[in-house]
C-alpha cells in the first residue's frame, strides 16, 4: 500500500516540478508537449497569493489520494473480517518488509531517473542508456541480494520484530511468500519511475493500475474464496507492486508512432560502474534514510508490544499504524507535496516573502486539517475499530483507546514533514533529511525504548505522543528563525542567491 502513496504523491510533485523548470526557461529542452499551460502555471506560483494558490494546489492533490484511501481502508477490512487479529498481527510484522521494500524501489528509482534525466539533458543519449542499463541490473542484483538475505534469516528476523510465539510459523511462511516477489517490487518501481522520465507517464500509470487491480481481486478470493489466510495476504502484498516489473515492455516494444524508447536493457550492461552505483545512491540516500525511519519505528513498536507474546496489542498497533495513521499521512504528504512545487519557483525567483508566507500558511493547513481528521477520528474510534476486527468486541474496544492516545498530538507532529518538504524545495538536502527522520527515528524510537524499559509496555502507546511534541518544538523553531531570515532578506532588497543546484 506505502509504494501506491508514493507513485501517487510522486506525481502530483512531478507536475509541480516541470511547472518550477518551465518558468526558469524560455525553451523546454524535454521537448515536453504542455509548454504553454506550464508556463502559465509558473507565473501563478510566483503571483498568485500564497493561501489560495496553496489550498488549489492541496486540493488537487488530496483528490488524486482519495480512492487510495478508500482502497487501503478496504485492504483493512477484508483482512480484519477474513483473518481476524492474528491476520492483522501478522501483516503489522510483514508491513516492515514492506517499507523497506518502498525504501529501496523509491530511492534506487530516484537515483537512476536523476542520473539518466542528467544525461539526456545533456545531450549525452549513449550515456543515458547505459545509465539505465546498468541501473537496472544493479537494482534486480540489489534487490535479490536483499530478497535472499531475508529469505534465508527470517526465522531470526520475525520474532525481533514483533512476531509472537502464536504467529511466528505464519510470519515466516507470509514473509517468504512476499521474498519471492521482492526483486520485481523493488525493481518494478524503479521502471516505472523511468517510465516517467521516458515521458510515458500514461504506460506507468496503467501498469501501476493493473497491479492494483490484479491484486485487490486476489485478495478477496483468496481470503473469502480460497481460505488461504495469511499466504493469501502476503501474496497480495508481492503482487500489487511485482506486477510494475511489465513496466520494461515500454522499453522494449516500439511506441505508438513507431519509434523506440532512448533507453534499453543488455547482457554486458551486468557490469556496473561503481560511478554509476555512487550516483545512483547520491540521489536517492534522502529518499531511502526518511522511509526507512519509518520501518526502524514500526520495528521497535512491534517488537516492544510482540515482547510479552500479546498477540491483540500487535493486532492492535496494525489497525492504527497501517490504516489510521496511514490515512493521516496520506494527508500530511499530499499538503507537502503541494507546497514543494511553490517553494522551488519562488527559491528559484528569489521570492523570499512568499517563501515566509508560505511556511506559515503550510504550517498552519497541515497543523488544522490534520487535527480535525484526528479529533473527528478520535470521536468515533470505537465504531472504526470495529470495522477492522471482524467484530472482535474486546480488540476493537482496546484498539479505540490506543487510537485516541497515538493521535493525540499528531497534528503537532507532522509538521516536520511539511519542513522536510519545504527544505527539500530550496535544496537544503541536509536539513530536509533531519526532518524527515525526526519524529520516528530521532524522538519515537528512542521514546519507545525508555518509556518501555520505566512505565512498562503497556505505556510505550505514549512514545508517539512524545515525539508529536519534541518534533512540532524543533520544527515551530527552525520555522520561525527560518522566516525572520526570509524577512530579513526581503527586507534588505539584496537578492541572494538560490541554494538550489542543478548538478548534471
């Protein structure tokens, strides 16, 4: 379910991109057919005024994420109602392998679409198909190297993260039906990130659609149908994103109009360049270190609650992180997303009072639209729960309480994400990684670790809170020394130079 997030917010973020590179030139060098309309997009980002410019352009974003919702919530309640808690149990254990699973395929499909985009527009089309040639056998080697370690170690690798004695034999079977598919999910997303820099966004999205499809019908029959419990689950999770491996018949097969892609896969591109293998990671080491805080979390968390062998309280953290939580951020990265494209314009034009308005404006949607949702959730939790568990009245009612604790505070705490974005938009990459691990890695992890070993692990619920409140007090500091240096700036009438750096 995390890589569709990603493909969608990606692009929503790379319509934003091509607006920001329409307006820093006078000819489009892609060759790209909507020159006209980006353009006109590009003079709205630097104009219009930030809040309803903003709000346009969340709107639009959060529409595009609605049936995402829908689907995963979905996902939810055929495996609460047609497994039960240990269905549930179990795939909080395999949503781990998961995020590492998108970790890679998002960053490795950042790294060769950058390095291979850098090429071809610089003119160098013999270097940008070996980039992608290499690229791929490094990503399919990769991923199988990762695909065998966890095969072979997951016995050792469940039980440290959350797999009780009750579930450990389904854990194993679920996350070595998932291993097999595992080097065509993470080698998948790279295609089809490549797709997009192919300029066949279309041929992406319909390959991205038919894994979707193909695996939410799996699901059901193999839940409802089949019986197969959490074989058919896991088998789910492989499918919906090994299915983006077809995505290489774009490269293969000609194009409508007769010609072929620029971009193509050969036996001797196996011999990777470790240049290649350095650039590829340059690009794509941000991606990769905020997702996989994100798995670290879920890793500890499950294993803190799997530690006395209560299989409900994994269950119970399943429901919230995987379908409450999940839904949340789909929110937060959509209001994000929506702010990097007026960010990098106005970084780019020098707009350094817009840039101010912005980060107040970003903030404060993120912090009011996040709340509600929170409080509206919080105020039926128990009726949702219930949805998840198949009528487990005890689950559902101890989910609930977990549920109004965990989200809290949670409004306060995304806004790290929205700085991570922010910093991601004029290039400050340092600073936007910092952020993006902020709230899992830097402050709930550790949270986790010293609340469970002082209050016991029936508190370790509260670690989230904590971190929410740690993260929102760094992030309202830097917001606000980062406005005063934007005024100031403004104020000056100096323009300074752009710290965003196009490297090729």
């Amino acid at each position: 379910m995390f890589q569709r997030l990603a493909e969608y917010i990606r692009t929503f973020r790379e319509r934003g991109e091509k607006s920001f590179e329409a307006g820093l030139r006078t000819a489009d060098a892609d060759g790209c057919p909507q020159l006209a309309e980006s353009t006109a997009s590009s003079r709205a980002l630097g104009t219009k005024p930030i809040f309803p410019l903003f709000m346009r352009y969340a709107a639009i974003s959060l529409v595009g994420v609605i049936a995402q919702i829908a689907m995963v919530v979905s996902e939810g309640i055929v495996v609460g109602n047609g497994i039960g808690s240990v269905g549930l149990a179990c795939m909080s254990v395999v949503m781990t392998f998961e995020i590492v699973n998108m970790a890679l395929g998002s960053s490795l499909g950042q790294g060769v679409s950058a390095v291979c985009g850098n090429l071809l527009g610089a003119g160098d089309e013999a270097g940008a198909r070996r980039a992608f040639g290499q690229g791929f056998w490094f990503t399919f080697l990769l991923a199988c190297a990762v695909s065998a370690i966890f095969f072979i170690n997951t016995p050792a690798i469940v039980p440290l993260i959350g797999a009780t004695p009750e579930i450990e034999a389904d854990c194993i079977a679920a996350v070595r039906i998932f291993m097999v598919g595992y080097p065509f999910c993470i080698t998948g997303q790279m295609i089809c990130q490549m797709l997009r820099q192919d300029e066949r966004p279309g041929f992406a999205s319909a390959i991205q659609t038919l894994g979707s499809v193909v695996a939410a019908t799996w699901l059901v029959v193999s839940v409802f149908v089949l019986k197969l419990g959490v074989a058919g689950a896991a088998a789910y999770y492989a499918i919906s994103t090994a299915l983006w491996f077809l995505g290489i018949l774009g490269f293969v097969l000609p194009r409508r109009d007769g010609t072929r892609s620029v971009f193509s896969v050969r036996l001797s591109d196996i011999r990777v360049s470790p240049r290649l293998v350095y650039e590829v990671c340059r690009y794509g080491c941000p991606v990769f270190l905020v997702q996989i805080s994100s798995a670290i979390y879920v890793a500890v968390m499950n294993h803190t609650l799997g530690a006395t062998g209560d299989t409900e309280n994994v269950a119970s953290f399943a429901i919230i992180n995987s379908y409450f939580m999940y839904t949340l951020n789909i929110v937060c990265m959509a209001l994000a997303y929506a702010l990097q494209p007026i960010a990098a314009y106005n970084e780019g034009a020098g707009n350094d009072r817009r840039l101010a308005d912005l980060l107040v404006v970003a903030a404060g949607v993120e912090i009011v639209c996040v709340g509600i949702i929170s409080c509206v959730t919080n105020a039926f939790a128990p009726q949702m729960c219930l949805l998840f568990t198949g009528g487990d009245a005890e689950l559902a009612a101890s989910s609930a309480g977990h549920v109004k604790i965990v989200l809290m505070f949670c409004a306060f705490g995304f806004l790290g994400q929205i700085m991570s974005a922010y910093f991601e938009s004029i290039g400050g990459t340092k600073r936007a990684v910092m952020f993006g691990v902020l709230r899992y890695a830097v402050f709930a992890v550790p949270a986790i670790l010293v609340i469970s070993a002082c209050g016991g692990i029936e508190n370790v619920w509260w670690a989230l809170p904590a971190a929410d409140l740690a993260t929102f007090a760094l992030s309202a500091v830097m917001a606000g020394a980062e406005r005063r240096r934007l005024l100031a700036c403004a104020a000056s009438g100096v323009r300074r130079a752009s710290s965003f750096r196009l490297v090729l």
